[in-house]
C-alpha cells in the first residue's frame, strides 16, 4: 500500500497546481475494487536499444527551424539540417 500511495504522489506532483488525488478520497469499498485490478510485476530486459527522434515526422521548414534554434549543437548536425550562414 505505500508504493502505491508513493507512486501515485509522484505522478500527482506532476499536474500542480492541480490539488493532489490520494486514495483517501475514494470510499473504501471503491478503492478495494480498483485495487482487485491492480497486478504487480517485474520486468528484466535483456536489451535495450536506442531511438533518436529528431522530427523526421515535420514538414522541412519546421525541421529546419528545429535545427536553427539548436545552433552548433551536435543534434542539429545529426538532424543534417545545419543553417549555412
């Protein structure tokens, strides 16, 4: 029950202003239904690999202006839409 009040603190801190939801605020009988949905699990990867998104799915002028506003930096040269000046 504390991880998941923590868990639900952690993601409720993420729309302030907005005023926190808690379990508190559920009846009891309510909360111990939605908890019977609940399932806890594990997950071990055995791989991990790497997306670069860089816009590919922006009309060009608006990849172009991404890559301006990044300036020199090395994800604007990967994007291969440096400004010539």
């Amino acid at each position: 029950m504390a991880l998941l009040d923590e868990l639900s603190a952690q993601e409720e801190a993420r729309l302030a202003p907005k005023t926190p939801w808690t379990r508190h605020k559920m009846s009891p009988g309510r909360f111990e239904a939605m908890l019977a949905g609940i399932q806890g699990f594990r997950l071990r990867p055995h791989r991990l690999e790497g997306t670069f998104k860089l816009s590919q799915n922006k009309a060009a002028d608006e990849q172009a202006r991404v890559a301006a506003a990044l300036g020199d930096h090395p994800i604007a040269q990967a994007m291969g839409r440096i400004p010539t000046d």
